[in-house]
C-alpha cells in the first residue's frame, strides 16, 4: 500500500487530501484537533499536533516500515518545516522530493527569513528582531522612528498580531500584542511598504519554478491588514508582472527552496518590488485550491502532490509558458535563479469575505440565495447562530467567503458582491460589546478602528423626538443627505440599499427613535439597522 501523509485536516487541506486519494494514495492525515472538519475524508486520521515534529516523524517512518510512504505534504499551514523534518528522518526517496528542513525553516521564521534576503541582495523592509526580553527597549527605540512602521510575530500566519504603527502611542500594545502571538516569542519590527499587494503561487523542481496564481489582495481596515479579498488573476501591468516574478524567484532560491511549492506575500512600491514573505508552500486563503483552479483549469494542489512524491506534474509541463527573467533595478546583476514559466488563467475568479461588528449571532440569513447567483461557485460561512464574532483584526476573524468565476473580471467581482450583499449577519440583541461599537466607543491605540459602515460626514440630522412608526419602510425616511451618499460598506452596499434590506428582512419593526437608528446605521450597516430593531 503506498500512503500520503498529509498535515492539516482543515478546510484549506481539502484539496490536498482529495489529490492524495485521486492519485491512488491511501490518506494518512494528522491533526491536533479530531473534530476538524476534514477528518472525514481521510482513508486514516492520527491526532498529532502539527508542532510535534518528532511525533511527525515517528509517524513518517511507520508508514514507511509497514509499506511506501510515497510523500508528505501540507497546504495552507504554517508547517513546512514539520513536512521537510519529517522527510529527512524517514529517509529514501522522500527528501529528494520536498524543501530541506533548514531551507523550510528560512521560510518559515521571519527574522532568518528577512537575514537570507538581505545577504543575497533581495528586496525587503528593514527589521528589528524583539523578544519579551527587549520589549521596552524596543518601544522606546520605536518611538524615535519613522512612521508608519509594522509589527508582526516572526512565526505566525493569518495576520493573527501583525498590524501598523502609526505614532509612538500606539507602540506599547502593538509590540504586545505581536510577541504574545508568536509561538516563539518573537516579534519583528519592519519598515511599511507602500504600494498594491500580491499574492503569488508557485511550484519548484528540476531547477525550474512555474507561478501557479498571481492575484490582487484587497487589504483594508488599518492599523490591521484585513483581506477582504482577492481576484485572480491580476490586471497589473506586464513590465511589473515580470518584476515581481523575478524578484520572488530570486528571494526562493535565498531562502534555498528547491522542490515543492512557494507562496510571496508581496508589494510594488514606489522603489520596485518588495518581498513581505515567502512561504514554504501553497497558499490558504482559497486561492490555491480554489480560486486559481477555477481560474485556470490546472488542479494545482494535485499537481504540487505529484512533486512532493517523485511523479512529473504533467499538466504543468504541458500548458506551462517560459517567461523571461526580468529583474527589478535593484537586483539588475543578479543571473536568473531558475527557469521561469507560468500558467495562463482564462478566466477570473474573486473571492470576498463577509465580516461582522461585534456580538453574538443569532442567524445567518441568505446563504442559499447568494448560492444561486450566477457565477458563484463556493459560498463558505464560518459563523453560525450562536458564536461570538468580532470586527476582524486578522484573517482568521472572518464571518465566510464567497468564491465566483467568469470570463471576465468585472463580471466575477460584481458576482463576488452581490453575494456579500445578499448574506447578512444577524446579532442577538442586548449585547454590550455590540452596543459600544454602535456608539463609536474608542478603542485604546487603536485609532479610526473598528471602521464605521459609512464615513458620511455630520451633515444628516433627526429631530431628537422624530420616530420612524411601526411597520413604515425606512427608506421612506431616510434623511436626504444619507440618501445621496454614494459610498458602499463592507456588504457593498448604499445606506439606501441597507435601508431597502432592512424593509425586506424587518417589515414589521416596531416604532424606532429615528436619530439612534441613523446613527447605527452609520455604524454598523445592516446590522446596526436589524440591532436597533431587536433593541431599541
């Protein structure tokens, strides 16, 4: 019996442990958690905390005594180092076939990840390792720098303790929070790169490296960096396509990466392209197992398990185009790393997340009618009634996704869109936290955050006595200057579209103070809207 071992029992390893079984494999998946929610794909489930190396490995050479472990291979996690140890301690075939350990390693912690970029000349922010142990040293030293600067745990992923440092006020809780988010406890202080962000797939081997997505991130809500989406592929120009390319492959070969996959998490700015981080592996976030799939056609996670277990990705080789290194200015002398190749996408998929103000959910409305919109293809929540949910401060705060595809760009994000319009988080009311976010309570350093839905200006006004009656459409009463505001919210949407929602989901509200409920309307979107009626 030939075994894949696959790390991760999560929904960004599904695709991984479908490819595993397609292939003829028999799925060994391992995860700490025994209620993950692909457990129920695997042929075996072992619970393993995906930190245990050793525990890993021991597991490794198991599979590989009672029969032939053909390879190990993870996706999405921030374990490449766990699949590279494993490898080298099984033996065989299987470390030829995956990332080295040490190689892994660069990849997966930034301070060493940032020294083996600086060394080979690669272009990256400047940094300051801190620890618990300099923390106030660190701060002080912070409060005499440039601004913006950006904090991060230096082994983290998900944005989870990574956010901008805006004013020395702000250093305190922010180096904080980043070293109690490191599993290490280690943070890193770097200079902000300003300009559009990319994230990039790629797949090494055989001295070659084909870029397997290349998408637009939508990143909002400073001082954090909230995804709310990306599209795939992107329409950025081709001179700064192939530069950022070839500054990625000069940053894999630094790190020393030589067979399986490579994700950038990178900028252009206004000095070329910057490298934020490259990882040893495929990329969560949907867009390796899905948005670049539908995008393209190329099952990629099927074809980085070929790698990782010794067969040729053959749809790769034969669909694949050379593409000419091109190196920014700043690496102008340096050869070309690797023969560069990519993969064409024929049509555009977008992915866009639906996210909350804080509380408590009591319902999930409209899941199945944004399925039925033309172009969706996957919509995916992660909240249900009951759970508590907070405006996100990291990638892993999200209420769902939609994920769509179609022939062209503006037709998949408007897709995208109107699904995110048409699903609606609603709060249990009586909530407190729910109710200090909808009257602007300030967050200590944390300025401007949490957003409101709308930054309409103080221009609308209600009589302090004027009500909206029980049961009369708020759209007929929305004051004038909200109703000729253009701007859309994080659902997408118009204050008088929200006002529309609100009739339709709420036609028989009971009497409302008309100036509180504009106010959380302002706010908090549908939600403040469906918050006043259940409170007020």
């Amino acid at each position: 019996m030939e075994y894949m071992l696959v790390l991760g029992a999560g929904l960004m390893q599904k695709p991984a442990i479908e490819a595993a079984k397609r292939l003829g494999f028999h799925a060994v998946v391992v995860d700490a958690n025994p209620k993950a929610v692909c457990v129920p794909l695997a042929d075996t489930f072992k619970q393993v905390d995906l930190k245990d190396k050793d525990a890993i490995a021991a597991l490794a050479c198991e599979l590989a005594a009672k029969g032939t472990l053909a390879g190990i291979f993870t996706a999405g996690t921030d374990f490449s180092a766990s699949v590279a140890y494993a490898a080298e301690k099984a033996g065989g075939e299987l470390r030829r076939h995956v990332h080295g350990y040490e190689a892994c390693l660069n990849a997966s912690i930034k301070t060493r990840m940032r020294e083996c970029f600086k060394k080979a000349g690669v272009p990256c922010p400047d940094y300051t390792d801190i620890t618990v142990q300099n923390a106030s040293q660190a701060v002080a030293a912070l409060k005499a720098q440039d601004f913006p600067m950006v904090i991060k745990p230096v082994d983290n992923m998900g944005g989870r303790g990574c956010r901008m440092v805006r004013t020395p006020d702000e250093a305190g809780s922010a180096v904080q929070a980043a070293v109690a988010a490191s599993r290490s406890g280690h943070a890193i202080l770097e200079t902000y790169m300003d300009g559009p962000e990319y994230s990039i797939d790629s797949l090494v081997y055989n001295g070659t490296m084909t870029i397997t997505g290349f998408a637009d991130r939508h990143i909002k809500y400073p001082p954090y960096f909230i995804e709310v989406g990306h599209t795939m592929p992107t329409d950025i120009d081709r001179q700064q396509y192939l530069e950022l390319v070839s500054a990625f492959a000069l940053g894999v070969k630094a790190l020393g990466l030589t067979d399986g996959a490579a994700k950038a998490d990178i900028k252009y700015t206004k000095n070329g392209p910057m490298i934020g981080e490259i990882a040893a592996r495929l990329s969560g976030g949907y867009m390796s197992g899905w948005t670049y799939p539908y995008a393209s056609g190329c099952n990629l996670t099927e074809q980085a398990v070929c790698i990782a277990c010794g067969k040729t990705p053959e749809y790769l080789e034969r669909n694949r185009r050379p593409l000419p290194y091109t190196p920014p200015e700043s690496c102008r002398s340096q050869p070309a790393p690797f023969e560069l190749y990519d993969l064409e996408c024929t049509c555009t998929s977008a992915e866009r997340a639906w996210i909350s103000i804080p509380g408590k959910v009591a319902a999930v409305i409209g899941l199945g009618d944004a399925e039925k919109i033309a172009g969706v293809k996957n919509v995916l929540p992660r909240v249900a009634a009951g759970d508590t949910v907070t405006f996100p401060h990291n990638n892993v705060e999200k209420c769902g996704n939609v994920i769509t595809v179609a022939g062209d760009r503006s037709s998949a994000v408007a897709a995208a869109e109107q699904a995110v319009r048409t699903i609606t988080v609603r709060l249990q009311g009586g909530n407190a936290e729910t109710e200090r976010f909808l009257d602007g309570v300030p967050q200590e350093s944390e300025r401007g955050f949490p957003p409101s839905a709308y930054t309409v200006a103080d221009g609308w006004s209600c009589g302090p006595d004027e009500v909206i009656g029980a049961g009369v459409p708020t759209a007929a009463k929305l004051p004038a200057s909200l109703a000729s505001c253009t701007e859309r919210d994080w659902n997408y949407c118009t204050i008088a579209e929200t006002a529309r929602r609100f009739d339709a989901l709420c036609p028989d509200h009971k009497e409302l103070p008309a100036a509180r409920f504009w106010k959380w309307v302002v706010r908090g979107g549908i939600q403040g809207a469906l918050y006043a009626a259940d409170t007020l």
